[in-house]
C-alpha cells in the first residue's frame, strides 16, 4: 500500500494469523462508546498485536487521517533503551554490595518509583484524554491552544514533584512511597487529581 508522499506503509498483522489489524481499529472508529464489557478484548487484542493503548490510540489517529495504520519513518520515535539495560544489568551486581542497614530505604525508594511511574503515566494519559475532549468538536482552521496541555502537563508534574520534595525534607526514603500514596488518596478524595 502507498500513502500519497509514496511512503512504503507497513500493514499491521497478527503474528500468529497473520490477519489484517485494519479491521480492529475500524470497528473501534465506526463502533462510538466502547462498554466495560469490551475493554478487555481490546487490550487483549493489542496484546495479540503487540501493541500498547498508546500504540492503538495512534494508529486510531493516523488511520483517520491518511486510512493506514503504520506509516514507515514515524510515530513511535525509537530512543533505544541502551543506557537503561546497562543501568539494570549493572543495578543486580550492586544491590549484592548495599549495607544491611540501607535495604530498607532501598526498598523503599523502589516502591517510590514504581509509584510515580504510574502517576506520571496517568497524568501522561490524561493530558491526551483533555486534548481529545477538548478538541473533539473543533471545526477546520480554528486554533488549537498547545500551549493549554503543556502548561497543564507541566504544571502537574511539577506540583506534584515539589510536594515528594516535601514529603522527603520530613521523612526517610523507607516512608516515602507511603506518604507519597496517602498524599494522592487526599487528593483523590478532595477532587483535585483530574484538575
């Protein structure tokens, strides 16, 4: 298949069927609401096509706008995970060598971690959910205000970030990831995490 600068598209397939994954995306465009009931099978069927929601909410996008769903030279920018595999590999000689004394606080910046990478996540996701909603109705050649969703993006992550600072000026790495938890539950429960 040719898209119209004469770029090589890539059709995505199951590996195992080798059937066409244009259909999915498709059903999903032409489908409006997906139910709970459905979710599942669609995170089962980009699994089965290895992709992750990110990958599907793309290919969702370019489809609409040149009808493929891969488009040779583009989305997603491959950075290499070079540096961080030797990071890890190099992470499994060095916890060997920890103190007895700091496997606690090691521990505990760990569960830290595992933590924000999924709030950030999540705030990654829903950046792209307020570009979506918003956006939704926006008639051609009315402006987009990028700037909104950068701001926002950064705003949070940057409240956010000030607040583990705060939370690690009072209390050891072991407890961070706690606080850090209760911190959101607050949140949560006063409404202020989606604003």
């Amino acid at each position: 298949m040719e898209t119209a600068k004469g770029q090589t598209t890539i059709v995505g397939a199951d590996p195992e069927t080798g059937k066409d994954c244009t259909e999915l995306v498709r059903d999903l465009l032409n489908g409006g609401t997906v139910s709970e009931e459905e979710y599942p099978d669609i995170l089962q069927e980009c699994d089965r096509f290895g992709w992750s929601e990110r990958d599907l909410w793309q290919k969702m996008a370019l489809y609409l706008k040149k009808r493929v769903i891969n488009e040779k030279g583009s989305y997603p920018l491959e950075l290499g995970d070079g540096p961080g595999e030797r990071l890890r590999k190099r992470m499994l000689t060095l916890i060997g060598k920890l103190p007895y004394r700091s496997l606690d606080e090691f521990r505990g910046l760990i569960a830290f971690t595992v933590s924000f990478l999924k709030r950030a996540e999540f705030v990654c996701d829903l950046v792209v959910y307020f570009f979506a909603e918003r956006e939704k109705g926006l008639q051609d050649g009315e402006e987009i205000d990028t700037q909104a969703y950068t701001d926002f993006f950064a705003d949070k992550l940057f409240w956010e970030l000030e607040k583990i600072r705060q939370i690690g000026e009072q209390t050891s790495l072991k407890e961070l990831e706690e606080e850090y938890v209760d911190w959101l539950a607050d949140r949560i429960l006063d409404g202020e995490v989606l604003v």
